[in-house]
C-alpha cells in the first residue's frame, strides 16, 4: 500500500469498498456491550471479519492477528480500560491502524479523561458526534472525523464533508458505533485514513439512503441498511456519494 495525498472521490469509495470485499481485513473491535452484534454483523456485511473479544487473556493474540483495530468506550469499567490498554501497546508496536470512539465522554469527567489518555497515545483516527468532539480539542490522532447530519473529517492538510446518510440512523442505536467499525474494515486495505474514513462514510451513508426507500421507520431501517451495505454497487455510490472539499 502506497500513503498518497489525494482527495477523496466517489471513485475511492467504490474502489476501497471493493478491495475491502477482496481481501477480507480481520478487525477487532473493543465494542461497548449495547451494539456489539450490529457492529459485527456491519463489519461482516462490507467485507470484513470481526472478532469481538475483551479478555484481558486473549486481546494480545487477537489484535496480533487483526488489520485494524476499534475500540469504543461506550462502556467501560475498570477491566476494559486495562485490556484497552493493552490493546493500544500491541497496535502500536505493531504499526497497525486503530480508531477511538469516546462514546458519552461528555457524561463523565473519568472518562474524558482516559479518551483523552488514549488520543495522547497516537490512534490513527478519533471520531464522534458532535457533542462528543467539542471536548477533543487536543489529538495526536491523524484524522479527526465528526458525524451529524453532515460528517466532516480533517487530518491538518486536508478537509472534507460527507452529505450522505438519513434522519433514521440517529434512531437505531449504534450507527455510530458501526461506523467505527466499517472505518476501521476500509482503514486495513487503505493507509491514508482521510481516503478510508471519507470513503467508509460515503458507502454507510449511500447505504442508509437506499435503504431508507425500503424502510417503514428505523426498526425496519436497521436490517434494511445491513442490507443495503452488503448489496451496495459501485453505480450506486457513483449516483449518490456526496463528498465535498472543504478548507482547512
Ligand atoms: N440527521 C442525519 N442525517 C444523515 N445522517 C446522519 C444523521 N444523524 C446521524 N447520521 C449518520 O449516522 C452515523 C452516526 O452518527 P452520529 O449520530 O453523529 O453518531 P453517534 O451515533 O455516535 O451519536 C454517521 O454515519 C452519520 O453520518
Ligand atoms: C446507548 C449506549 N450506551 C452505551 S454504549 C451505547 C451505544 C451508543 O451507540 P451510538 O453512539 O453509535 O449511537
Ligand atoms: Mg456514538
């Protein structure tokens, strides 16, 4: 894989969600115990392999063995934040891509704090919503990525918005926490997370909208998009994406 410094394009979407139904990246996600079968079956709809364990025995082996990493801390106790931990030394040394989702770090000053331990600790991408994101000011992350109505990611050089997406995926819990998980699928087959991440939330977003036509409301939106993601074609992201270069 060769780092490049292009923009993205609806063209990198399709391509990375090709090349991630290809080759089949394991990721590993540290997931909040809400969503964790949601964002294990979206992962495997896009191609992926996810693997789910939080034992403090076996997270060594398991992220030695994954393309990329998500952790979430959705929910968190004394434990995960030490198999956390442990996790984050593993993909450093490794060199492997890893993401952060400081889900509700704007609930509890504890876990501001450990978000904010772990973005000092290099993730290749932090992303949350917005209220989360307000109080990560400060990341040593290559890429920062808001999700909302419009998703806006920035890596210092380069800046984008994702238009893409519905009104439904605010309802179903765990949209985001899926998109941490895509992210990180597109992230093992691509090394310029602004090209993975803006093309991961194009496809998610392009498969929302799709399956918004099928959907009565978000309990039958939810299967409809697993759906849309794993049918999802190349002319249909070309018809849909809507990926805009913003300035930095
Ligand atoms: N009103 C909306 N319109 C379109 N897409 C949305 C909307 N709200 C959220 N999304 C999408 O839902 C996913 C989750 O985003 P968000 O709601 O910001 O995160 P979280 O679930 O972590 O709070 C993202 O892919 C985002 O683009
Ligand atoms: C409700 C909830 N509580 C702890 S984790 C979680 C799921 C959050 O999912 P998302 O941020 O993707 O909506
Ligand atoms: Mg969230």
């Amino acid at each position: 894989m060769t780092v490049s410094r292009s923009l993205p394009t609806s063209h990198h979407a399709a391509d990375l969600l090709a090349k991630v139904r290809a080759r089949r990246p394991r990721v590993h996600c540290l997931m909040n115990t809400v969503v964790q079968k949601f964002t294990a079956d979206g992962i495997t709809v896009v191609g992926g392999i996810p693997s789910m364990t939080s034992s403090r025995d076996e997270i060594a082996d398991f992220v030695a063995k994954a393309d990329a990493l998500t952790i979430n801390l959705g929910t968190l106790d004394a434990e995960r934040r030490a198999v956390i931990r442990i996790a984050v030394e593993i993909a450093n040394a490794a060199a492997k891509p890893w993401i952060v989702d400081p889900v509700h770090c704007d609930y509890s000053r504890g876990r501001l704090e450990f978000a904010r331990e772990l973005i000092a600790l290099g993730p290749t991408i932090v992303r949350g919503n917005a209220a989360e994101m307000a109080l990560i000011t400060d990341t040593r992350a290559s890429l920062r990525i808001q999700t909302g109505p419009v998703d806006l990611l920035s890596d210092g050089q380069r800046a984008v918005s994702i238009q893409n997406g519905h009104g439904w995926m605010a309802q179903v819990t765990g949209t985001g926490c899926l998109s941490g998980g895509v992210i990180a699928a597109f992230m093992a087959v691509e090394k310029d997370a602004l090209l993975a991440a803006a093309s991961a939330l194009a496809v998610t977003g392009c498969s929302a909208e799709m399956a918004a036509q099928e959907a009565k409301g978000p309990g039958s939106f939810e299967p409809a998009f697993l759906d849309a993601l794993a049918n999802i074609t190349t002319e249909n992201i070309r018809e849909r994406a809507r990926i805009s270069h913003e300035s930095c």
